[in-house]
C-alpha cells in the first residue's frame, strides 16, 4: 500500500484525545477569586504540582487554569514514554551534570517509582507497563553505539542486555534491525491523556479547584501577591457559533505561582530566550489483526527507539494500534506556534514510507490517526528551573520530549523553590544552573535548520559528524538520540 492510500481516512486529531473517555471540561474562571497557590497550565508538570501541593499541605487553597483542558497539549500527543531520566539520557547527563550524575540517576529511579505509586493510590486507569526500553540499530555504524551505551549503563548500575540481529528480531521482527539494547525497567508504557485525566481526577479528589478553557493574559506584582488577569470561554458558548465567543474576565490574586506553560509563549520575558517550540509528528495504525500481531511479534510490549540522530520512537497500545513518531522535528521561524503547524503533509508521508520499510509485513495496515504537537526545547535538552518576582514564582521548562516522568519531579523542584528552603533538590546543579540562551531571529531559526541539515547528512555519512556538530560538541551544545 501507498503512503498516500494508507493516510487517506487518518483523522487530524491526537488519538489519545479522540475518545469517549475524555472528561467533560470543567467552566471557565469568572470573576475574583485568590489562592494561596495558583497553578497556571494543566498538563502533566502543572497537574503534580498541584496534587503534590495539595497533598503536602491538605489546607493550602490551589487554584489551577489552563486555556484549553488539561492534557489537551504536549501531555495528551506524546508516545507515552514514561522515563527514569532525569535528564534526557544518561550520555547527556553525565555531559552535562557528571559530578551529580549518580544522585540524578537515583532521584530518577525513586520518581518513576513514585508515579507508579501514585497511578495505584488513586486508581489511574493509564495503562502503566513498566516493560522497559528497547533500542535498536538499523546502520552497522550504531552497533558500536549500542556496545558503548550498554557499557556505561552497567557502569550505573542499569539492568541492560544487548541483543544481535536474530535476538531482537525475536523480540520485535524488523528486516532492518541489526541488532539492540534493552533497558529492563527504568521506562514505563503510559496512556498518555489517560494519566493526565487520572492526573485531573486526582487533584479534584484532593481539593484542588481547577479551571479549564482559561486563559492568563498577563501577570504582575500586586502588594504582597501576584495577580494574574484570565480570559475564560465556555466551549458551550463556541457550540454551532461561527462567530467567535467574547472571553468572560477573571481575576487572581495568588500568594505563590507555578508556571507550567513549557512550549507557549512565555508569561515571563526572560523564558524566550531560553525556549524554542519544535513540532513533532506522530502516526497511529488501526488496530492489527491476529495474523498481523503474529507477523511482528511484540509480545513483550516494550518502548522502541532507533539510535540515529533523526530518530523514531514507537510503541504498540493497549488495543493493538501502533503509535509511530519522531524523526522529522520542525522549528518555525519566530518560535511560532499554530494549530495549523499541527498537520504536515510532507512529514506524514516520510513517516508512513518509514513505517512501511520498518514493517514491510504490515504493508496493508492503514492509519487511524495524524497529529503533530509542539515540544519545549532547551540547549541543554532536558529542564531548568527558577524563580521571579521575588521568589513568589517558580517554573520549570525545557523537557524536550521527555517530561512524561521528568515532570512530576520538577513539581516537588517548583514547590521546594517556592518555599524558599535549601533542600537537596534546590542545591542540585541541574536545578541552580541554567542552559545557554538561543540567539535572537535570525540566528536563531539558521542555527536551528543547520542542526537538523547536518544531523541529517551525519546519518546518512555513517554517523560521522560533520564540522558544524563537532563545533556544536565542543561548546556543549551536542546531541544525538
């Protein structure tokens, strides 16, 4: 079957969102209301830092908004890779932290096991399968890859095996895997708009107040608060109206603030610098056939990733669809972000003619589903943190894919800033320490695009890495899947 053919029926809408599952929202904030707490953005770092709020301290009053619902955005598009890593891979990590590389890791562990606590206490219907991770090679060059990878995961204590080209195919069969990695246990396998509901569920068990479809136009200093001004819309008022609904005014005065916008234009000036919005692409498959399970095996469920640069991350769901993301990540000029950025046709197709050699037994499956979502990304590629207005906010952004577990821990980060205390968290390096800051238009957007050409031609050349990711290496700005 053609790309063409087999994208032919696919909605233009994230999977996970596309189901009668979905709560129904919750109204808008009118009016004034305070808060000891105001939490503003409702995917997954703002909804656990709520709930953890709540939790620690049953008394305080949070107030949560975010202008759509919570985990419409990067929380419900993911591929639901629940990670131990704290910072984006142990390579990157040790780069960049190695003097508390091996504290990182342990406080990484400790919170993918607290997630998993936290999916049972309050009965998270997510699909949470801690299956791992399998890595695998499609170029003979990224076998020498794999080896060093798998000999500095043992070094930290890592349950890896390594796998030739007859034993991953056992695993997973693709004609193009040379062989793997599989990390047993420090990935678990999520519903990702599932946990976020679970997520909403919790904090609204717990007392947290929770506003959706409101927006904060801005924020301010107000006496010995902060005060954020909200546009709210009730989707009632949107039903069957081409005209679009004026915004209902609200109001908050809050005592403490967390900002969990990520990728959105930030409430605060000083994030642009450090931000940029890349659109990823996703693609889900109708559920497969018996015969067509079969022919792939599967069985064990893992998370699976290619080790090239332009990679590709997939993952087969409770229902037997395949999820099947990545490789092609696009910036757009001026750190722009639209929902019409979400569809893509040219990446749509790249990614179905890839799925098609990666699984050329599936050569009849069609796609259900087409979505593309925006990533917050840093030049460190995992997340910073701080304060402003006199230690009365604290935020925390630059996950660059992997906050599906990251967040949750840089929810008790935001909440240690916010109480002013020296705690362990606030004294970690990847807490105090900020990344380099992305020059302005149109340095910005030509640094960027030459990334990507060069990360391109390095896997096209074997790997080898051309000068501009040498110098890019050198200045610590480096990376690779």
């Amino acid at each position: 079957m053609t790309a063409g053919r087999a994208l032919a029926d696919a909605a233009p809408v994230p999977y996970w969102l596309d189901r009668r599952e979905r709560p129904d929202p919750l109204p808008p904030l009118t009016g004034a209301q305070t808060a000891d707490l105001l939490v503003i953005g409702g995917g997954y770092g703002g909804l656990w830092a709520a709930l953890e709020a709540k939790r620690a301290d049953p008394d305080r009053d949070v107030l949560l908004v975010d202008a759509g619902t919570c985990g419409w955005a990067a929380s419900g598009r993911n591929g639901g890779f629940c990670a131990a890593s704290l910072t984006h891979g142990l390579a990157n990590g040790i780069d960049r932290f190695p003097d508390e590389i091996g504290e990182l890791e342990r406080l990484g562990r400790e919170n993918l096991d607290a997630i998993a606590a936290t999916v049972a206490e309050f009965d998270i219907d997510c699909d949470f399968e801690r299956t791992g991770e399998l890595a695998v090679a499609v170029e003979p060059y990224q076998l020498d890859g794999l080896v060093a990878d798998a000999e500095l995961a043992r070094r930290y204590g890592h349950r890896v095996r390594l796998l030739d080209a007859d034993e991953v195919r056992a695993e997973v069969n693709s004609p193009t895997y040379l062989g793997g990695m599989i990390d047993a246990d420090r990935v678990a396998m999520v519903d990702p708009a599932k946990l976020a509901w679970g997520l909403r569920r919790a904090c609204l068990a717990v007392g947290v107040r929770v506003h959706e479809h409101t927006r904060v136009t801005g924020l301010r200093a107000d006496a010995a608060a902060l005060r954020a001004d909200t546009l709210g819309t009730d989707p009632a008022d949107l039903a069957g109206s081409a005209v679009p609904a004026p915004g209902r005014p609200g109001v908050v005065r809050a005592r403490r603030v967390v900002l969990a916008t990520n990728a959105f234009p930030p409430l605060l000036r000083r994030l642009r610098a450090y931000v940029v919005p890349v659109y990823d692409h996703v693609l889900m498959t109708e559920p497969l056939s018996p015969a067509q399970r079969d022919a792939i095996g599967w069985r064990n469920r893992q998370g699976l990733a290619d080790t090239a640069n332009q990679f590709h991350y997939y993952r087969i769901t409770r229902d037997g669809r395949i999820l099947f993301g990545g490789y092609d990540a696009v910036y757009h000029y001026g750190n722009r972000v639209a929902p019409k950025l979400e569809q893509r046709t040219a990446t749509f197709t790249t990614l179905a003619q890839h799925f098609f050699t990666t699984f050329p037994q599936l050569a009849d499956v069609r796609f259900s589903h087409r979505w593309g979502g925006v990533i917050d990304t840093c030049t460190r590629f995992c997340p910073f943190y701080g304060t402003a207005y006199g230690g009365r906010l604290a935020y925390a952004a630059g996950y660059t894919g992997l906050g599906v577990g990251a967040t949750r821990f840089s929810a008790r980060v935001l909440l240690d800033l916010l109480a002013g205390g020296n705690t362990p968290l606030t004294r970690l390096d990847l807490v105090r320490r900020k990344p380099l800051p992305f020059p302005p238009e149109p340095v910005r957007a030509v640094g960027i695009n030459l990334t990507r050409r060069s990360m391109a031609r390095a896997d096209a050349r074997g790997g080898r890495r051309d000068l501009w990711l040498r110098t890019l290496d050198r200045l610590g700005l480096g990376f690779d899947s």
